[in-house]
C-alpha cells in the first residue's frame, strides 16, 4: 500500500476493508458499516473515472455488502437503545451507485441490480413510497432497455414491483409482474419461488382463481389451504378460522387486508352454491333466491345474521358486479339475471 501513492483512492478503499474486515470478525457491525462506508465511497470514485464496466462484479458485491452489513449495524444499534439509521445511510449511497449507472454506455446493465438492493432497503425501511422515483428512471428513461438486463435482476425486480401492484390494489399488474417473476425464476432456487407465491397466490385468488391445494404443500404455503378451500365452499366461518389462525403471519407479508376482502368472494360462491342447488330442484324459480334461505344457510355456518345484514351484503355484491340481479326489498327475495348471474372475475368463470 505504500507503493501505491499514484492510486490514492484505491489505496483508501483497501485500508478501510480491512478495517471493516476486522470489525466484522469482532462482530462489531457499526464499527464495520462505518469503515466498509468509507471504503465504499473511495471505490466508487474510481469506478466513476473507468471507461468500462470490467468491475461491475465488484460493485455488485459493494453494494450488497453495504446493505447487509448496514442491516447487522442497525440491529446493533437497536440493541443499545441507539436510533437505528445505518441502512437509511446506504440507501443513500445506493442513490449515488445508481447515478452513476443510469448514465449512457456499458455500465448501465448493473443499474437494475442496484434498483433492486434499493427495493431491499425500502421494503425493510418501511418507505416503499421511495420506489417510485427509481422505478420512473428504470420504465420510463431512453438510456435503458428492460430486456439488456440479466434475468436474475429482472426476476427480482418485477418481485418487488409485483409486490407494490398488491399493496395498491391493482391486482392485474401484480400478475403480470409475479408470473413473470414466476415464470422466469429458476425452479432449483425453491425458496425464491415461494416468496414469488407468497404474492402471487392472493392475487389469483381476488381474480377469481383457485391454486391447487397439492401446490401450496409442495412449497409449505398451508396458511393458504383454508382461504382457498373457503373460497371453494363458499364457507364464511372457514376464512374468519383462516385469518385468524394466521393473523400475524399475513400482516407480516402485508396481505392481510387483501385476504379479508375475499370475504365478498365467499357471500358470491355462497349464493351460487344457493342458486345451483335451486336449480336443480325447480329450474323455473332457480333465480329467485329468498333471503331466509341465505339466513338458514349462514346459521347452518355457525355466522348469526338478521335479514337486514344480509339484504345489506346482497346489496354489496350486486354493487361490486359480483352478482347480477335486482333486490325485492318487499318480498325478502333476490332477483337473480337469467344471463351469466355471476359475473367472471379477472377475465375467468368463478369456480362453483
């Protein structure tokens, strides 16, 4: 290192890895973030300067250790009773990484991985907010071109996009992302794919499609066997044992609030199941569904409803299209529609 006073940055950047090689060792990770920091910058600054990419490989390990280790600092901290805000840090050195890659010329293939370490600190930060300005530059910026990139960062990318289509509500997005992520993950990388469905299959289910059940065992996804055999049912008391029994593994993923609106998909596949058994017994009145016949079935569930609360959800469901037809508030009945009285859902037939 003495020999190198010509190369003073990298000079820099090898004596605070070692430092931050040293921390580590002694689990000191603020110790080895702040150090790994410094020796980050340095290196960036070189990297700046080459007219190439030939160290990209480099940078992607800078990048993701930075991260890493930024997380390790933060717990840390967290455990000291200091404010935890190392990772808020090498986010904004990410920022900088990606500045320098969104630029003209060969190194602009590493901007996609570093968009998605960005995603990483986002997600864990709890600003997703903050995405959208990358994803801007990445969808809609001249300099790059979405299939130049490798399909690893690709995969992971529409993973995290996928993601931010479910928190919105934007349900068609989020399968096209997710089964692209899907498609093009690597079958061998097994806990890959299941964080992909562990998206992926709420979103099938508000669109109206039901995974098999020997799926979600292969890839250990059982909090979802009940919600889907609910929805098969149309078994109100089934999805409240579900979310229930599941409450916190599904508010940790965020999709929470995605499954409890299937609740109405439940009442739809309910008053199907109402309106085929009908059928079979008298096609003429198949249509005419009366509400104490919805009372009874809902008592035989165990859920106590008055024909109010359910005049009220039958309300809902033909508001929502999930049900075709016009109320008779006079004579208690449901006046089904002799064409198509439950609308698809997401393009596709509802699964009786």
């Amino acid at each position: 290192m003495k020999q190198m006073d010509k190369h003073g940055q990298i000079a820099d950047m090898l004596a605070q890895h070692m430092r931050c090689m040293q921390s580590f060792y002694h689990k000191h990770y603020v110790d080895a973030y702040g150090a790994l920091d410094k020796s980050a910058n340095a290196f960036l600054q070189e990297f700046r300067n080459w007219e190439t990419a030939w160290a990209m490989d480099a940078l992607y390990t800078v990048v993701y250790e930075l991260r890493t280790i930024a997380e390790m600092a933060d717990k840390e901290m967290s455990m000291s009773g200091r404010v935890p805000d190392r990772l808020k840090g090498a986010g904004s050195f990410l920022m900088k990484v990606f500045g320098t890659l969104a630029g003209k010329g060969s190194k602009r293939v590493g901007a996609l991985y570093v968009t998605c370490q960005l995603f990483k600190v986002y997600f864990k930060l709890g600003t997703v907010h903050l995405c959208r300005s990358v994803i801007r530059s990445i969808e809609t910026a001249r300099v790059f071109d979405f299939e130049e990139f490798p399909t690893r960062d690709k995969v992971t990318y529409n993973y995290y996009t996928g993601r931010l289509e479910v928190f919105n509500d934007n349900f068609l997005a989020a399968d096209q992302k997710l089964m692209y992520a899907l498609v093009h993950c690597a079958t061998s990388k097994v806990n890959n794919v299941r964080m992909i469905l562990k998206y992926l299959v709420p979103v099938k289910l508000s669109l109206g499609i039901l995974p098999k059940e020997a799926l979600l065992e292969k890839y250990n996804l059982r909090e979802y066997l009940d919600v889907v055999r609910a929805l098969r049912r149309g078994d109100v008391r089934l999805l409240r044992h579900a979310l229930e029994a599941y409450e916190d593994e599904f508010l940790r993923s965020g999709v929470y609030l995605v499954l409890e609106k299937l609740e109405l998909q439940v009442y739809q596949r309910l008053m199907k199941k109402i309106y085929i058994i009908q059928k079979q017994r008298d096609p003429s009145k198949a249509h005419q569904v009366k509400m104490d016949v919805v009372v009874k079935a809902l008592k035989w569930l165990e859920i106590d409803m008055d024909i109010d609360e359910v005049e009220c959800i039958m309300a809902i469901l033909i508001h929502k299209n999930l049900m075709k037809g016009y109320f008779s508030h006079k004579s208690k009945v449901v006046v089904l529609s002799k064409q198509e009285p439950f609308p698809r859902l997401g393009g596709r037939p509802v699964n009786s």
